[in-house]
C-alpha cells in the first residue's frame, strides 16, 4: 500500500500543490513518510506498523523543530486530497493512542490547518 501511495502522492500536479501555502519541497519528507500509515489510517490493518509509528514520532520532531505544525497539516492535506482512499475519522484519532504518543500537528478528514 505505501508503494501505491507514494506513487500517487509523486504525480500530484503543480496545480494541486498551488492551493497551499507550503513549499512542494518541503513537504518531500511528509510524501515520502506518510504512506507507511495509510494502511492503518484507511483501515486495512487494526494497528498502526512499527514504521507508520516511527514516522509519527519523526513527524512530531519536524513539528516541534523543524517544518512547524502548519506545513506538516498542509503537506498532509495535500496528501489527503491527492488520494482516492478516504480515512477513517476513528483511525486519525485512534494513531496517537496506537502509537503512544501525541501529534504536534491536525489530522482529519476536513482539516484546519490554522489551527
């Protein structure tokens, strides 16, 4: 699945990428990483992987030090509305949790990337 899904996150058009405020560049790492959670988070496996976890914390990092919570939210967004898969509200709020940690950044089905 994160094979798939990196495939379709590369062939986002730079008309999808001009919605956003973020860097296409910037948002490399969130394209390349996130895949490894799309399993989980659409609902295919009940737990989240040791990568998808790491990936998180990796995330949380970039948050706190790094991109910043806002471009993270973006990237991720980008993502989301790139994708044909939908994800589970449940999933998005159960991640955290499954992951034993918390997110520096919003994931959800309508995100507010203002927040």
């Amino acid at each position: 699945m994160a094979r798939i899904v990196g495939f379709l996150i590369l062939a986002i058009s730079a008309q999808a990428m001009a919605k956003f405020d973020v860097d296409p560049h910037q948002c490399q790492v969130i394209f390349d990483n996130f895949p490894y959670c799309m399993d989980f988070l659409i609902g295919s496996n009940d737990w989240p992987s040791s990568q998808c976890c790491q990936r998180v914390y990796d995330f949380n990092a970039l948050a706190e030090h790094g991109l910043g919570p806002r471009a993270i939210c973006e990237c991720i967004e980008i993502i989301i509305r790139t994708i044909p898969m939908k994800l589970r509200a449940d999933r998005i709020s159960d991640l955290p949790v499954r992951c034993n940690t918390h997110l520096s950044f919003p994931i959800s089905e309508y995100m507010d990337c203002n927040r």
